[in-house]
C-alpha cells in the first residue's frame, strides 16, 4: 500500500465513524422529541429549561452553523433562524413566546441539514484546516447533539404527567465496595493534547503535582445522604458554607431534589414513575451546597477536580495518564452506566469492570460528581473553535462536575471531560463522592 492509499484507508474508517456517530446520535434525540405530543414539545416544563422543541432545532441549526456552512462551505438553510436558536441571544424565559419552529418544521429542518451533512462528509478532507483534522468538527457536532439530549433527559425527569420513556433494569450490585482508596502523591498528567475529538477546556495536557488524598471508592449512596438528612443535616448550619446556607433557607431545601415521602420512608419519582429510595444507588439530584454541606458532616471534603481525574486516569503501574478509569478502551455496557440505557444509577459495585486500579469504583456513568473546583482554563488555554462553548463561562461561579451520568453518552464522556454548573443547581444528574487529606500522623507509615 503506498503512503496515499494508506490516507485515503484512514479517511474511509474516519468518514464511516462519524457517519455511524451521527445516526446512533439522532436516533436519541427523535426516541426523546418522539415520546411526547406537540404540546409538550412546545410547553416550558421548567423556567430553567427550554422547550424540547428549542433544543431540537437549536441542535439542527448548531449543525447548520459549523458543518454545512463552515466546514462545508454551503449557502445557508435558514440564515434567518440564527438568532432564534442562538443561546447567548434568547434567556431560557423568553424562548417558549418566541416564534420557534414547529415540531414537524423542525424534524423538516434537521432532515435537510443532515441530508447536507453526508453529501458534504462524502467529499471532506480531513488535513486541510484544523477544524477538520481527525474530523473534530463532526465529533464535536455529535457531542453538542448528545449533551442537549441528556438536557431533554433532565427536562424529561421535570415534566409532569404518566412515565413515556423506559430503560432497562440496572445491573445489581456484584461486589462490596466502600470505604477509602489512598492516592499516592506525586505528579500526574491532566488534560490532553492529544485525544482529537477532546473539546477546548480539555486542553492542553499538563502535569499537576498533588499530595497524597484519600478519595471515596463510591459515590455517596442514598443511604449514606438519608442518613444526614435523618440526623437533622439541612437544619444545621454548621454543616453548610455561607453561601450554601444562604441558598437552603431562600428555596427551603430538606432533601435531594424529586424524593417524596413514602409512609415512614422515601421514595422518589423518577421519569413519571414512583420507587422506593434504592439505598444502594448514589444519591442524585442534589445541588453543590447539598454535597457541600454533607461532606462536612461526614467529617471529609469534596475533591478538587484533580483529584478526581487523578483518581480517574492515573495508572500506578505505568505513571501514565489513560483515557478512562479501566484503560483507554471505549465505554461499553459492563464498563459503566452511560448512555440512558438505564433511567437511573445503579447500585454502587454493578460495574467492578470499571474500576481504577486503585480500586476506585463507577467514576464514569451513574452521576456527574461535583468537585470543589471553580471552571477556569487550563495553562495556556486558547479557545477553539469557538469562545461561548467554555470560555465565556470560566471564572468563579460555576463548579466542575465529572465523570459523566447515565444519562450521558460515551462520545461526551471520558477522563479528561469537563462539565459545569453553577452550585444551587440540582435538576442535572449529579451526584458525588467525597476527598479527604491524608492525616498526619498515617502520612509517614
Ligand atoms: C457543557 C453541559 C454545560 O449544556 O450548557 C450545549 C453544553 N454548550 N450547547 C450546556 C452545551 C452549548 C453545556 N454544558
Ligand atoms: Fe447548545
């Protein structure tokens, strides 16, 4: 094989690639805009979030926007929409008065740009422009779709009415896990220049030097959160920052977000549906400050995002920085919770086949994790390819969260993602696991 018809090999399998990721992606998104008639299509279901219908086009005309016009070279389909769909330029509030597409305008308008899409990805050239090389452009098109359907996930969990959506039951726990994992210190490689589908904030790869820590081998449980509740945990506020504080007694928090009481007990409702609390599952839908507040409770602290990939990437045997807890394999069922497979975490030690060497369990899928660290860019961050994906949020009001939820897909997913919230919000999938200093006195053995 000459050096061209390996190139050209190459550019197939990657063509074949995002084609697949493509159509996996929709699939999602029509099984989520499908479920539910025009009107809830339509109706605002929370003032936090945005009509299902917004986020189908917006979805359309993001692809419009980076592939049939800039990567394509395309005359617009409907420049005239633009603004409609831009987010900076229409606040949550306002989008369900605006004059949006109608559900079958929409599915008409993400049709025809994706009819555009694989006519232009037929004819691509992966090594002319930056944006396009190793398909980055098509990667980050497919992880922009997904995480707005893990947002109609979320919206999905807000909706009132009978459940439409299922998932399959969640695999049982199979070994005990619990307690601490010591992380030795020492330096480690954070972020990546390298992974090509990575997103701006994921980069550039660099070394961090932490001290040692103990981390939580699991998120925390139901269990685990029902006991602060029980022992009077949003009643205290020695247990809670200022700020924290200050936010549970404005809304009047007393427990994880959609818990209800069930008799003598809890329960919650998940998806239009009514369960017993799960004590082996990690709490979800809890706010920063909840995680905050039992952290301290419990004697321990959140983790530094540092400390979480740390935890997630570093392999002690190599001193080398993989892509994921088990390796640098892709996700896949036995792995992790990922994906909406299930409509909720399962239970904490279902997925021993990805652990950390160290032993540390279901840091991918299940919940997002809150980390105590604020969202800035890495040394020598430059935005790419656009600054409102992450720049325009770094600074101090928004927490990190990793690790991804079941209901994020395995293409937004790895050790290195970064996702972010401000810390009173709890209608995402998150959960955590707690951190805590290695004391002194057990340092020197
Ligand atoms: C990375 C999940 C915080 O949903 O606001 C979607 C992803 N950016 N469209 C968000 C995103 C632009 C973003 N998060
Ligand atoms: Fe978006």
């Amino acid at each position: 094989m000459t050096d061209l018809d390996q190139q050209d090999a190459t550019g197939e399998r990657l063509r074949g690639r995002i084609a697949a990721e493509l159509e996996r992606t929709r699939d999602r998104t029509r099984l989520l805009t499908d479920a539910v008639d025009d009107g809830d299509l339509m109706r605002q279901h929370s003032t936090i979030m945005s009509p299902l219908v917004w986020d189908l086009a917006h979805v359309g005309n993001q692809e419009e926007l980076w592939l049939v016009r800039d990567v394509g070279g395309r005359p617009p389909v409907r420049q005239d929409i633009d603004d409609l769909y831009d987010a900076f330029k229409q606040p949550r509030k306002d989008r369900p008065s605006l004059p949006l597409l109608r559900p079958d305008e929409a599915r008409a308008y993400l049709h025809t740009v994706r009819d555009k899409v694989f006519d232009l990805l037929d004819h691509v050239r992966f090594d002319r422009r930056r944006l396009v090389t190793d398909g980055f452009a098509f990667g980050m098109i497919v992880q922009h779709e997904q995480q707005h359907d893990e947002t109609m996930l979320a919206t999905h969990q807000l909706r009132v009415g009978p459940p439409v959506l299922s998932g399959e039951p969640t695999p049982p726990a199979v070994v005990p896990v619990g307690g601490e994992v010591l992380v030795p210190g020492g330096p480690f490689t954070m972020g990546t220049s390298t992974d090509p589908w990575a997103l701006d904030n994921e980069r550039p790869g660099h070394v961090v030097d932490l001290p040692p820590y103990l981390l939580d081998a699991a998120p925390v449980t139901n269990d685990a959160y029902l006991a602060f509740v029980d022992a009077g945990g949003y009643h205290d506020p020695r247990w809670w920052s200022e700020a924290g504080w200050r936010h549970r007694c404005e809304v009047d928090l007393s427990a994880p977000m959609h818990w209800r009481r069930d008799g003598s007990g809890w329960g919650y409702l998940r998806f239009g549906r009514f369960s017993p609390l799960v004590g082996a599952e990690p709490v979800v839908h809890v706010s920063y400050y909840e995680a905050e507040a039992y952290a301290a409770w419990a004697g321990k602290r959140l983790p530094t995002e540092a400390e979480w990939e740390k935890a997630a990437r570093w392999d002690p045997a190599t001193g080398r920085s993989r892509r994921y807890p088990w390796g640098d394999e892709d996700p896949t069922v036995e792995r992790a919770n990922l994906g909406q497979r299930h409509l909720s975490p399962a239970p904490v030690g279902a997925y021993p086949a990805g652990a950390s060497p160290l032993g540390v369990h279901q840091l991918v899928g299940d919940v997002w994790e809150w980390t105590s660290t604020t969202f800035h860019g890495y040394p020598g961050f430059a935005a790419f390819p656009y600054r409102e994906y992450s720049e325009v949020f770094f600074g101090d009001a928004y927490r990190v969260l990793r690790g991804g939820s079941f209901g994020t897909d395995r293409s937004a997913c790895r050790g290195t993602f970064r996702n972010w919230d401000l810390p009173i919000r709890r209608q995402i999938f998150a959960g955590f696991r707690c951190a805590r200093d290695v004391p002194a006195g057990e340092r020197a053995a």
